[in-house]
C-alpha cells in the first residue's frame, strides 16, 4: 500500500518536473541565435526557399504553439525527427541541400533509442566498477578510522578526485590499448570496448563513494546498537555486514542518486574522446549541428531517467530504513 | 543462600587510560551472586556503576582497561575469554542497559532482531521454534499484541514498549544471570514500576540471577535482596536494603539517603499557598493544539494528534506553578504555547491583559523580554563555540542595549547573581559541568530581567545535590526580583518542595489543580494518585502501585478513545468513563479535578 501510493505521488511530481524541463529547454532553444533552417538546407540554399522551409515546418509561430505542437506529439510517444539526421545513416551537416527530403529523416526516438542503451551499458558498467572498488577500500577504512586502511582510502580518493576524466582517458588509452593492446579502445565494436572508458569514469565517481562509504561507517560503528550488538552475542561479522553497512547504505545510496545523474553529464566528455557511439556523442553532435527536435528529444530522456533514478533511490532507502516514509 | 554462586567477582579493578596516566574508575570490588538472588548496587552519578555493570560482562572498551581481579562465571575468568568464546557465553550472560532506544537497529523490526540474537547465541535454533518463542515471551512481558508488534519497527514503540523487548531480548536464551543498567531510568515513573515489577516476576520465573545497578535507593529497595553501595569506584558499604535504609553506616550511604526527597513526612517542605491576584501573570484560555501527520500506509490521509486539549487555568503573580506529566502528555506543547512559540489552534493565552497572538513588533519584544525560557537539555543549548559572556551578551543585544561597557557591566552581575565565577567571562562553554551549564542557562534567562520564568524541564538531568543548589539559587532570585515561576516537569518530587500550586496533565487534558498540599495528601484524580504511588522514595506509601494503576500505557494521542482518556489504565472506572469525558470539576478552594468520582458522595468511598 504504501509503494503505491508512494509511486503514484512521486511520479506525478515527476512529470511535472520533466515537463517544466522541457518547456525550459523549448523556449532556450528557440531564443539562442543561430537558424536551424540554414544549417539544414545548406549556406547555399536562397532565402525564400529557407523562410518556405520554416513556414512549412511551424518554425514561425509563436514559440507557445510550437511547443503545445510539440508535446501532443510527445505524449503520444513521438518526440518528431532529427533536423539534419537522414533515416539512412550518419549525419550529413548539410553542405548541399535538396539530397535529403523531410520524409527521410531520421526519428528522434529512434536515434535515442540506438545509443542510449550503449550509455547505459557503459554507466553501469563504470558504477559497478566503482562500487566494487569503493566498497573493497571504504568498508576495512571505516571500520578502523585514523589507522591504516583509513589513510589509503584517503590517499586513494584525493588521487583519483585529482586526476582529470579526460587526460586519465588519453593516458589509459595510449597505455592499455596502445602500447599493451591489452583493451580496445576507440569507436565500438563489442563489449570490451566498453571497459576501458567504463573504467576512468569509475575513477571519477569512487572518490566521493570512499569518502561517504568511510564516513557513514565509521559513524555507524559508533551507534550504540553496535557495542549493544556485541554485549548480545553477535558475530562481528553480522554486526558489521547485517547492521552497520545497512545503516550506513542510505546516505550513500542518496550520494549515488546524484553521482548517476551527473555521470549522464561526465559521459559527454569521455565519449566524445573514445568516438563512443552512446548518447553523449548524440548530444554533443545535435548541439553543434543545432538539432533542435535531438537536443529536446535528449532532455527529456535524460530528465526523465534523473526523476526515476531519484524515485528509485527513495524508495529503496525508505525499504532499508522505514523511519524515512513520510 | 544456598549452593554455589552464580557469579563472584574478585578485587575486581577497572582503569582508565593506560600507563602514567592511568586512573580507577573501579577499585577492589568483590562480591557473589548466588542463584536467584538479586544483587543491587547503587551509587550517585560517577561513582563507577555503569563500568562495573559493564566489567561484569566482559565489555571493557579502551580508553577503559581490566586492572586487576576477575569475574568467575562456571569456574573460569569471563574476562581472560577470547572473543569467539565468549560470544557463546552471552546466552548464559545477559545485559539491559538505560539507553532502550538506542539499543536495536532502527532499520529492522524488534522481532526480527531478538530471533536474530536468539540464533546468534544458540546455533542451529529452529527459525519458526525461535520466532515462536520470542512472540511467545512479548506477550510474556505484557506487550499488547505481540505477533503484530513482532514485526515493527524500534521507532514504534515507546521507551517502555522498547524496555520491555529488551528484556525479552536478554532472557530469551534463558541466561544464567542478567545485569541490568539503571533500566528504569529513562521511563516515566508509572512506567518504571511496572517494568521494575515484571522484572522481579520474570527473573522467579525464569531462575535468574540479576545484579540491578541503579542510581536510585527507592528503586533498588523494591528490587533487591542484596545492596552494595558504590563510593568512587570501592564498595563501601553491603547490606540487606532494609537494614541499609534503617541503620546506614557509611557517611556516604547516609548522604545518599539523606538527599532522597521526602514527600508526606513532616521533613518535606512547607509550601504556601498562593494568594489570590487581582490580575493573572499568564491565564490561558480553553487551548488547544492539534498536529497534522501524514498516515502511514495510506495514499494521502492525514491524522490528528491532539497534544493539547481544552487546557485553562492561571498562573497569579509570584507563584510557583508546576505542571506534571508523563512524556508524551503535551508538556511541551504547552510549554510552547506560553512562550509564544506556537498558537493555540483554538482558545487564547493571555498575558498581563494582553492576548498572546495579537502581540505584534516592539510589544511582542516587551513580552519576550518579561518570559523568559530555561530548558531542558544543558549540553545542547548552549552554543558549544561562544564564550559564556557573548552568550549572555546577545539577549541584551537583541533587546537594543548598545554600549558595551553597560552589557559587560550588566552581564558580571547576572553571572554574580547565579553564582558563575567571573573568570568563566571568556571560556567556552565545553569544560562547564551540567550544573554550571544549566546556571548559564538561568543567566541567560535573568540578564533580560524577566517578570516569568518558563523552566523546561530545567533541573531533570541534575543530580540532587545539584538541584538543590540551584532551587536555593530560584527561591533567592524569586526573592530579589518577584519572580514567577512556572515549573514543567515530570518530577514529583522536585514539584513537592517547590511550587505553590500543580496542574496534571495526562494526554494533553489537564486533569487536576490543586494546591501542593492538597494534591499530594488527599488528590482527587485517579491518575495522580497513580502518579504518587510511583514516586521513588523511601517513605511509607500513602498509595499502593497495586491499587493505583493498571497495566499498560497511555493510548496514542492519534485515536484518542471515546469517554475518560484514564479510563483504559484507571481501577476505579465503570461504564459512563468509556462513553462521556468528565470535566473539571470544582473540589473547593479553586481545586479542581477531571474525573466523575468528585464531588458526588462516591468520591470519598472511591477514594
């Protein structure tokens, strides 16, 4: 009873925040200079035949219209198609124009549809590379703070949260792939192309996953129902793995709710400089190309996957700890 | 006593720090527990009792250290045992501490976690034969519902809810013998009797030794067939607790017994009673206070906790006023409502003439300069990285003073006046003790020159001789600056020796006024009697717990029964208490009491 009525609350809420987005990202779009039309027909292309183009297209009404045009298409699963992508392949920038008639072009949910899942498949990838990583160095540092393992952890994390995502990149790169030929490393043609950009974005998430993980243990450790636990006969073992990671998970699964959310934003970067075919290649592409139908297309996706990766955290912290239903 | 003992302990002696450094927190202490038999051991605040209950069963953590002696348990050293060994002893060894609520995981429900413990200390246990006995043993210890409770979580239940699971959770391997840690001190004192007598029932019961550590004598004496007075760590005096009471020997026995508060012999304070004003200081009107919490489990009702109901009286100039009630009885709510926290969602509380809720800039600053607040909690109200004089300094501040020769000036005379030496003008508050603290507390209240002073609380976490300190300390400012104080608290005692008159709360309704005499030698509500008859003190009881109270604890302030909110827990009621809520009625005097036994000639035969 309460799941659902947590769910009902929670996603109504949600999709009021990924409408606003996406009425936040309409009016910027069509507010920043540049002319989408231009860029599709062609720098050569007369000026009649753009501003017919854009009569046809609806790209002269007020943004209002356009945008009440645009999410009846949305509701109904249709997020319109790419300005510059042809149906048939790669991006064709425009440089002649009359070779790609609006019919061919490609549909926006189906350019998300190919490359999200290859981003995701690399987020996860790189969150359970940081978990493992995180949990084999932040759990022995909170259970024995000031000591040993504790400073690692703590050399580790101010390391790795000092090495820059897109130099670590180049570097493994030019290491693991070129010189070892250990790890594939540019475009993407099976599953081990994934590992290695998998593998610098883990290095910029794990910093901050020790540095909680560490904390809320230690502070768990030092509850009373801990010292309690041992007086009643517990196994060490029990009391740290049943109790004190139990307690010490919420904090850190409310951190990871936002570390996923901001790895949809770092992946931009690490994608562009391994030529990964995933969404933050779309994204930096739409964005040069002025796409305007990707670009929200990308926004609303991207918002939307936030709002449920919140939920989903919430609702799986209220499950290990029940005093946090409201 | 008969066959061998359970337990002896031998010249046991517990340091803290290690080398040069090293001091004893217990020294030299010896002593048997034979079987069945029920040791107390009592001793004020520091004297070393929580580390000896602690030593008992094996839980010495550095920076405290095993100095020297042992603790025999079946002809072997329980504190030379390695871990793993150890840990399987703790089905025969087990411990109640005071912190009930700190004591379970939060994110596991009770049940779950007492199967767990079960199983931990006797492996290979039956999972469903384990969860039967654990339900089997809460409905033991009187928790209402057992096999739902089971499966809830430790924020669900009340303190003494929590106490009695943890019980359950020590005896449910059937141990050879239990300490246990002042467990009655964080429950309500009609709570704490009831736990104190399924304690006794169960330990006959279940044929376990316990070594009952407490700071209070009244307690132990119920409790105990045996008592150790702990001094500073040494046990200076063992007798049987009659005995003991009767002919102390020991100067600190006798100052110990000597500091417990005397309620209905002639040693007990004289409090006059008020005369009446013309004016009421704060007369609160038919206030009520109603919180809205979101329902658990449901998609988006609400539910109403109703922590004050329909409360008026007056509180005249110069008079001592208390307010009593156990936790959760809108003490504090009510509390905010005259310190203009909060408002009254119906009803008014006016002060001197004026209606709290109209008062608006520079008069609203006028009455927040006249009452003055003291709480409760004197490690966490004072600003833990501020000097003591800019403490004191800001109120004068806040109320438009400027020149800081005058609040310098005026601050030295206020911390005069509660007897803080002036050298602690520049201190944090960090070294200050609790006493001190709480002096702070008053200082910061005083330097406004306030006309009302709203005690929160303000002297529970003292230990006597600090509360008589600084009673002293309020008759002599009350003296000085007619003062009126009102006192919220949920000790009796405290209230016997100082306040003029009492009003009880019980489930946000005030219950009874009376004046201090009369409340305490002839009450006519039946919940102060039940009150009264759990006061800790040596004296003869005038009310016997027996007659006084039946088991179980207040109904939640959500579902507020239908009818007398006591009737669930009164002797004394009959049928029209569950249909129709009773009203204040007038005794005579101005005393009035909120049940249907007064005033009829029933009343005094029910009495």
């Amino acid at each position: 009873m309460f799941v659902i009525s947590f769910l009902v609350r929670r996603l109504a809420q949600g999709a009021l925040i990924i409408f606003l987005v996406t009425l936040l990202i309409f009016t910027l779009l069509r507010i920043v200079p540049g002319d989408p039309v231009r860029l599709m027909a062609g720098g050569m292309a007369p000026e009649a035949l753009i501003e017919q183009i854009a009569e046809e297209m609806g790209l002269r009404d007020p943004v209002l219209v356009q945008f009440g045009r645009y999410m009846s298409g949305v509701v109904r699963g249709d997020l319109g198609q790419s300005f510059v992508r042809p149906a048939s392949g790669a991006s064709t920038g425009g440089s002649s124009f009359g070779d790609a008639t609006r019919g061919e072009r490609a549909d926006v949910l189906t350019l998300i549809g190919e490359t999200l899942p290859m981003t995701l498949q690399l987020a996860f990838l790189a969150i359970a590379f940081a978990m493992i990583f995180s949990f084999l160095v932040g759990i022995p540092a909170g259970l024995s703070p000031g000591r040993w393992p504790d400073r690692v952890a703590f050399y580790v994390s101010s390391i790795f949260i000092s090495l820059p995502g897109f130099w670590l990149g180049i570097v493994l790169a030019l290491l693991l792939s070129v010189k070892l030929g250990w790890l594939p490393a540019i475009g993407y043609k099976g599953f081990a192309y994934t590992i290695l950009p998998a593998i610098v974005l883990a290095v910029e998430l794990s910093p901050v996953l020790i540095r909680t993980l560490t904390g809320s243990i230690s502070s768990a450790m030092t509850m009373p129902f801990i010292a309690v636990g041992r007086v009643r006969g517990l196994s060490q073992r029990r009391i740290i793995f049943a109790h004190a990671l139990r307690n010490a998970s919420v904090p850190l699964l409310n951190l990871l709710g936002i570390q996923i959310s901001g790895l949809l934003g770092g992946v931009l970067v690490i994608e562009f400089i391994f030529d990964y075919p995933g969404l933050g290649l779309l994204t930096i592409n739409a964005v040069l190309q002025r796409d305007f139908p990707l670009i929200q297309g990308i926004a609303i996706v991207t918002s939307a996957i936030f709002v449920l990766i919140n939920i989903a955290v919430d609702l799986i912290a209220t499950l290990i700890d029940p005093r946090l239903e409201y | 006593m008969n066959s061998s003992p359970v337990l002896s302990v031998r010249n046991l002696g517990v340091d803290v720090g290690t080398g040069a450094g090293a001091r004893p927190v217990v020294s030299d202490v010896s002593f048997d527990l034979a079987p069945r038999e029920i040791v107390g051991i009592i001793g004020a605040s520091g004297s070393g009792k929580t580390v000896l209950a602690r030593a008992l069963v094996n839980w010495i953590d550095p920076p405290l250290r095993i100095a020297s002696g042992s603790v025999e348990y079946k002809s072997q050293n329980i504190l030379d045992l390695a871990g793993g060994r150890m840990r399987l002893l703790r089905r025969e060894i087990a411990y109640v501490g005071a912190n009930p609520m700190g004591a379970l995981d939060p994110t596991l429900p009770v049940g779950r976690q007492i199967v767990e413990k079960l199983s931990a200390v006797v492996p290979g246990i039956d999972p469903s034969e384990a969860r039967k006995r654990v339900i089997d043993l809460l409905g033991a210890v009187r928790i209402p519902s057992p096999r739902l409770r089971f499966d809830e979580y430790p924020s669900q239940f009340s303190g003494g809810m929590m106490q009695r699971a943890l019980i359950v959770d020590a005896l449910v391997s059937n141990p050879a013998f239990l300490v246990a840690d002042n467990v009655t001190q964080p429950l309500d004192v009609t709570v704490a009797a009831q736990v104190l007598r399924l304690m006794r029932e169960l330990t006959e019961r279940f044929d376990t030794a316990v070594v009952f550590v407490s700071s209070s004598l009244p307690t132990v004496k119920e409790a105990a067939d045996q008592v150790l007075v702990l001094s500073e760590g040494r046990i200076v005096e063992r007798n049987t607790p009659q005995r003991l009471i009767d002919a102390p020997q020991h100067p600190y026995t006798l100052q110990l017994i000597s500091q417990i508060p005397k309620i209905w012999t002639s040693e007990a304070a004289a409090v006059p009673r008020t005369q009446n004003a013309a004016r009421p200081t704060i007369s609160i009107r038919d206030a009520t206070r109603t919180y809205r919490v979101r329902k658990r489990g449901t998609f988006a009702a609400h539910s109403e906790v109703r922590a004050v109901r329909n409360v008026t009286f007056d509180v005249m100039p110069g008079e001592n006023f208390g307010v009593v009630g156990e936790s959760g009885c809108g003490k504090s709510t009510l509390m905010r409502l005259l310190s203009r926290l909060e408002f009254p969602d119906s009803g008014s509380v006016i002060c001197n003439g004026k209606d709290l809720s109209k008062l608006r800039g520079k008069t609203l600053l006028k009455f927040r300069r006249d009452f003055q607040l003291v709480l409760q909690d004197p490690f966490n109200s004072l600003p833990p990285r501020t000097s003591i004089g800019a403490i004191l300094e800001d109120p004068l501040r806040v109320h438009g003073m400027r020149n800081a020769k005058e609040i310098r000036e005026r601050v030295l005379a206020v911390m005069a006046e509660v007897e803080l030496p002036a050298n602690l003008y520049d201190e944090l508050p960090l070294g200050l003790s609790a006493g001190q603290r709480q002096r702070v507390n008053v200082a910061r209240a005083m330097v406004l020159e306030p006309k009302v002073l709203i005690m929160d609380e303000t002297l529970s976490s003292l230990d006597q001789t600090e509360q008589f300190r600084l009673l002293a300390l309020f008759e002599k400012l009350q003296a000085q600056h007619g003062l009126t104080y009102v006192f919220i608290s949920h000790d009796l005692a405290m209230v016997r020796r100082v306040c003029n008159r009492v009003a009880v709360m019980y489930l946000g309704e005030v219950v009874e006024i009376a004046h201090n005499e009369r409340l305490f030698f002839d009450p006519g509500h039946p919940y102060t009697k039940a009150l009264l008859s759990a006061v800790p003190t040596l004296e003869e009881r005038r009310y016997r717990p027996e007659d006084c109270l039946l088991e179980g604890e207040p109904p939640s302030p959500i579902d507020l029964p239908p009818g007398c909110s006591f009737a669930s827990r009164c002797p004394h009621a009959f049928d029209r208490c569950r249909a129709e809520s009773p009203t204040l009625t007038a005794r005579n005097h101005g005393e009035l009491a909120a049940c249907f036994l007064v005033g009829g000639p029933g009343a005094r035969a029910a009495a």
